[in-house]
C-alpha cells in the first residue's frame, strides 16, 4: 500500500538528511502504521491507491499521518520530561499520543470525513426569492443579544443586488 506521507516529507520535517530515510525500516513501518491508523479512522480504504485515480486522499488527512509519524519517529517511547525549580523526571506518558490521534486531529478527520459525502459538508448557501409575497426583511439573532442581524431585505435581491421586480 502506498502511504499517504512519503519518506521525503519525513525526512523534511524531522530535518534529516535527504535519503537518510528512505530504506529505515522503522520510518517505513511508522509511516504504514500512521497511515493506516488515517484511513481507518475515516473509513476511506479507496485512500490506499496510488494517488494516480480520483481516489486522492485529501490534504488534511496526508498532513495529519505525516505529523502523526513524525511524532513517533522522533519520540518512538512517547516518553514526556517535566521539570519544577531544580527537580525533573521522566516518564511514559499517554501524552505524547505517538500513533494516536490528537483530539485536534480528530476533530479534523471528523470534518473531511463529513465533507467527503457529496450530499453534505462544506460550504453551503440557502437562496430565497420571495418576490411580491414576501412582505417583510428576515434577521437573524443576535447570540449576544444585542441587536437582530440583518439577513435580507426586501428592497434588495439575493447578495445585495437591486430587485428587478
């Protein structure tokens, strides 16, 4: 399977030398790992290709398995310092998350995931026309409280153009 963040970009953001990390069996293995644990999480197997057919992997989601194998490679015991006044340690920690996802990322995944059906997600608009019946200028509340927003007005069309009517 190809994977949806390459040796290349690893070795970019984990500033190694160029190459360095194309035949290292444990960043091959992270970066299988991260981006199966992607694909899994978002249900999209057609991910697995190789990125030539309409089966792209979106850019959120390479990002999100790039970083999650960086985190592991250059942190592969997930092994956290702290430190008060002259005191420190070191301990395991589910903290540094490793090959899991962040909440942030899930959060991420979960809006690809939703954005990726074409019946719903990203960006929508309502068009309204009421033409002679519609008698009076629709606002929107305020979640403050303040003032109604005004959402449109009868003396104009849809996105502020002048009626014709």
């Amino acid at each position: 399977m190809p994977f949806l963040a390459s040796t290349t970009e690893l070795e970019t953001v984990a500033q190694r030398e160029p190459g360095s990390l194309a035949a290292d069996p444990f960043a091959l293995l992270i970066l299988e790992l991260a981006s199966n644990k992607v694909v899994d999480y978002c249900g999209h197997p057609e991910w697995e290709t190789d990125g030539t057919g309409p089966a792209e992997p979106p850019r959120g989601a390479r990002r999100i398995a790039l970083f999650m194998a960086k985190r592991t490679f250059e942190n592969p015991d997930a092994e956290v310092a702290y430190g008060v006044g002259p005191l420190s340690g070191r301990s395991l920690d589910w903290s540094a998350y490793g090959l899991y996802l962040t909440p942030p990322e899930q959060e991420e995944l979960n809006q690809i995931i939703a954005g990726s059906d074409d019946e719903s997600g990203g960006l929508w608009t309502v068009q309204i026309s009421g033409g002679p019946s519609l008698t009076q200028d629709i606002y929107l509340d305020d979640v403050y409280g303040l003032q109604p927003i005004p959402y449109f007005h009868r003396a104009q069309a849809w996105a502020g153009t002048p009626r014709t009517d």
